[in-house]
C-alpha cells in the first residue's frame, strides 16, 4: 500500500472521529451530561477532521452558533480537502 492511500485511511478516520464526536458531544448538552472540551474538538480539526466535524455540525445542529467553527471548519475543510486532491494528482498522474 502506497503513502497516499495511508494518508487517504488517516483522514477518513479523522472524520469519521470527529463526526461521531459532535453527535456524542449534541447527545451530551441535550442531557445536561459531561461534555467534550471546544479545545479537543479543534484538535481533531485541525488534525485532519474538520469535514467530518462541519458534516456533524451540519447535521446534529450542533455548536451552528459559534462563528469560530461555522466560519473555520468549513476552511479547513476545503484546505485538507485540497491538499488530499493536491497528493492525490501527485501520486498518480
């Protein structure tokens, strides 16, 4: 298995992390529960997640008031998205 294809894995993961961790931390305030720390939902973003993390922002209605993550998830998205599309056109064109 090439280098791309590891890295196509780690963000797949990433995403999917994150996604699942709004649903769990929109789950949480509902209940008035524990709830997940801002600072780690960046983390993960930042780390390679932020589509999963906008994805479940999107569908989950969750942290939609806070301009931080409605206006930089989205542009980290776009930039790890990019930069897969960049590595991808670099391994295999």
């Amino acid at each position: 298995m090439d280098v791309f294809m590891y890295l196509l894995m780690y963000a797949v993961v990433m995403n999917i992390w994150l996604f699942s961790l709004m649903g769990l931390d929109k789950r949480r305030s509902k209940r008035k529960s524990w709830r997940i720390k801002e600072r780690n939902l960046w983390i993960l973003a930042l780390a390679g997640g932020a589509a999963g993390g906008w994805s479940g922002m999107k569908l989950y209605r969750h942290k939609t008031k806070h301009k931080t993550f409605k206006l930089l998830f989205p542009i980290l998205a776009i930039i790890h998205l990019a930069t897969l599309a960049y590595m991808a056109s670099k391994f295999y064109l």
